[in-house]
C-alpha cells in the first residue's frame, strides 16, 4: 500500500511538472509574437503558423504516439517526448531564420504530442477512480499554472533578454523533468504490449490532418478548397477501414458505441476551437492598439489561467459528485459569455473590461475541463486510457489548431499578407472583433454537445 502511495505521488509528480512546462512555453511565446515577426520579418499570416506549426505536429502525431504508449510503454514515450521538447526549445532559442525557427517548433510540437498523449494515461493508470476527479484537476490546475506563469515570464524575458530567452529557459527545466523521471519512475504501464502497430492507419491519420490544417490556412483561394476536400475523402477512407483492422490507430468503436466518449470529446473540440487564439488575438490587441509592452501585456494576459489553475481542482472535486455534464455545461456558457465581451473591445476600451472577460472565461475553462476529462476517461475500460487520453488530447490540439486557423483566415481576409502596422489598425480590429463573434457562437453550440453526452453516473 505504501509502495503504491509512493508511486501515485511520484507519478503526479512527474506528469505535473510536464503540464507546468509545455503550455508554459506557449502562452510566453504569444506575448514574444510581436519581437519574434519585427526580427523574422513576419507578415500577418507567417505569425500565425509560429502557433500552429507547433500544434500540427502535435495533432498529426498526438493519437499514434499514444498508441505506441500503450504498445511499448508510457513512462517511455513520455521519457522520450520531454528529451525532445527540451532539445527543440534549444533550437527555436538558437535559430537564425524563420524556416529553422519554424522547423524547431514542428519537433516542439513533437515532444509535445508524446507528452500530452501519455500523462494523463499515466495518472488515470496509478490512481483508483474515487480519486481520478481529483488528481485530473491537480493535472489540469498545474496546465493552468504554466498558463498563467507564461505571459508573466515571456513578458519579462522578451523585455529584458530577448524573444529567444523564452525558448531556452525551457533547456534546464526539461533537465529538472527528466532527472526526476529517473529518480522516482521505476513501473512501466503497457497494457497492449505485443499487439501490433497500425502504421497505414498513422500514416494516413497524419496527412489527413497536415491537409485539413494546410486547406483551412489557404482559404478562400482554390488550392485551400481542394486540400479540404482531400482531407474529407481521407478522413472518410481513414474511419472505414479503423472499423475493420484488428488493432486500429484509432478505437473509432468506442466512439461508435459510447454516447460519453464521443460527445465529451466533440465538447472539447468545440471549446478548444473557441478559446484557444484568445492568447494570441489579445497579445496583439494590448500590445499594438493599447500600446502596452510585453511584460506589461503578460501581466494583463495572467488573469484568465490564474482564474484556471485556481478553480481546477474544485471542478474536478464536484464531478466525483456531480453530473460532469452539468458543470462542464455551466463552464461552457461562462466562456461564451467572455467571448461576447471580447468581441466588443476597441481602442478606448478599460483595462477592467479586458480583465473581466479574462476571468469569465477562465471561469468557465475550469469549470469544464477537468469535469470533461473525468467524464472521457472515466468512460472506458483500463486497456484504452492511452488511447482514450490521446483521443482526448487530439481533441484539445486539433481545437487549438482550429482556432489558431479561423484567426488566420480572417486576418487573411481582412489584412491579406501585410504586416500588422498603424496603417492597417482599423483592419486588425475588424478582424478580432469577426473572430470573437465566430467563437461565441462555437461556444454556444458547444453547450448542446456537453448536455447531449448524456449520464455518466
């Protein structure tokens, strides 16, 4: 009993410290945007791809490396990923052009997906379910509190030692991970150990999502259309035959025959597709039209994961009591109406309105998050936590891929390929204003998805 209490502790340890340091990462770099395209010459669009080139990688490869988990082991992929995290951190710190920059954040997104695909398998693994609410919103609070430290960091970091200190401070951190790993993780979890790797089915997983991911960014122009359409037909091509191998990539049955794990899942991407770019949009927002600077801009940015990160653990408590569909609903209608306060911000608007939304929608994140991903995991049986936890991340990357792509195909609409100067401030007002309103309403239909799951209980 004591060996396993050890082991719970030093698997939350772990998997904490991971959660802390990747999104972390990510919110200090939407506060480095600006210094990172003054240096790199980035037009509007190319900003926009220093987000989502990091999540395409984590999203094409996010579901095969959790099934790779469970087949050769999680503590290793996870081993693996955060080794590569760590050393392309180093990489976008050193680069001296923005395709080298932009290749490092491809293997950033990398590690990531063998991160994000793995730690919450891990826990969900150690720890007994009456307790799973719990330590899930531990996990989720310790994402939050990167999210909240990062603007801070970056902020700082950027002002006093340059955009490209936000990527090296993740070298020795890494270091911190991967020697606790060594030192506290002694178990391996493989439940599907001998069972054989669906790589046709990765393969084409993989390039159904670079060709959505490519199409939706080249909209409205013909080539965007046609990648569209290629991705529909292979996403079709790729669910029929998931249904018929043995060992699929993807447990397209679970979703098929489990009312909880389709809908919490479709919930998820839904909510990520509606808040993710808010970091980016409002880094831009406070830091061109309010002409704050980009520690200044972090301190702003802070409210809303702060709001998360304290609110996390609670939700994650009352879904071990309550319905998750009912708090993570509530969390949902808390976002939507953030998002309707952004989509109202202009040039004279207070700091108090800005800070207000932040906290409404972090709020609401927290509120559903932790009670969503009780609801996922707590949906299927021990053998698919990697695959169910990687489902569950996929979700979470392909919203904030999707969300990163509605704010770049408005500004593409509205700016074109110019760089965001005084000249085109009005445009770039238009534009968040039209992607506040387009995530409004995706939360609003997200509340109908997170009702239709169904009881858990």
């Amino acid at each position: 009993m004591e060996e396993d209490r050890s082991l719970q502790r030093a698997a939350l340890l772990v998997t904490t410290l991971d959660s802390f340091l990747t999104p972390m990462m990510g919110s200090a770099v939407a506060v480095a945007l600006p210094s990172i395209a003054r240096d790199f010459a980035m037009n509007a669009v190319q900003l926009g791809w220093v987000a989502s080139a990091y999540l395409l990688a984590a999203a094409a490869l996010l579901l095969p490396f959790g099934r790779l988990a469970d087949i050769h082991g999680r503590k290793k992929v996870f081993t693996i990923g955060t080794l590569l995290f760590g050393a392309a951190s180093l990489l976008a710190g050193l680069a001296p052009s923005a395709g080298l920059f932009l290749f490092a954040r491809v293997l950033q997104g990398t590690g990531g997906a063998m991160i994000f695909g793995t730690s919450v398998a891990i826990l969900t693994s150690v720890f007994p379910p009456q307790r799973r609410g719990w330590v899930l919103g531990i996990n989720v609070a310790a994402t939050y509190s990167g999210l909240s430290l990062g603007p801070f960091i970056g902020g700082l970091l950027t002002q006093q030692f340059g955009w490209r200190s936000v990527f090296l401070i993740n070298v020795p951190l890494g270091l911190l991970v991967l020697t606790v790993l060594w030192l506290k993780m002694r178990r391996e979890w493989a439940d599907c150990r001998g069972e054989p790797f669906d790589w046709k089915g990765s393969i084409g997983y993989s390039l159904m999502l670079v060709a959505f991911m490519l199409g939706f960014t080249w909209l409205p122009g013909r080539r965007g259309a046609m990648m569209l359409v290629i991705a529909v037909a292979a996403f079709t091509l790729f669910v029929g035959r998931e249904l018929r191998v043995p060992y699929p990539i993807f447990q397209a049955r679970l979703a098929r025959g489990n009312t909880v794990f389709a809908f919490s899942n479709l919930a998820a991407l839904v909510n990520y597709s509606a808040t993710f770019a808010i970091s980016f949009l409002l880094s831009l927002y406070l830091q061109y039209i309010k002409g704050f600077t980009p520690r200044g801009a972090g301190l702003v940015l802070i409210a809303q994961p702060v709001v998360m990160a304290l609110f996390s653990p609670l939700a994650g408590r009352l879904s071990d009591r309550l319905e998750p569909r009912v708090v993570a609903s509530l969390g949902m209608g808390f976002c939507a109406a953030g998002l309707f306060a952004f989509a109202w911000l202009g040039p004279s608007s207070g700091l108090v309105t800005v800070v207000s939304a932040l906290v409404l929608v972090g709020f609401g994140f927290a509120l559903f998050s932790s009670p969503n991903t009780n609801a996922i995991m707590g949906s299927v049986e021990k053998k698919y936590y990697g695959v169910a936890a990687s489902t569950l991340g996929t979700m979470r990357i392909v919203g904030q891929m999707l969300s990163m792509g509605i704010a770049t195909l408005v500004f593409s609409l509205f700016i074109g390929q110019a760089r965001i100067v005084p000249s085109n401030f009005l445009l770039f007002q238009k534009s968040m204003r039209v992607s506040f309103v387009i995530f409004c309403l995706l939360c609003c239909a997200g509340v109908f998805f997170s009702l239709a799951r169904g009881r858990v209980r």
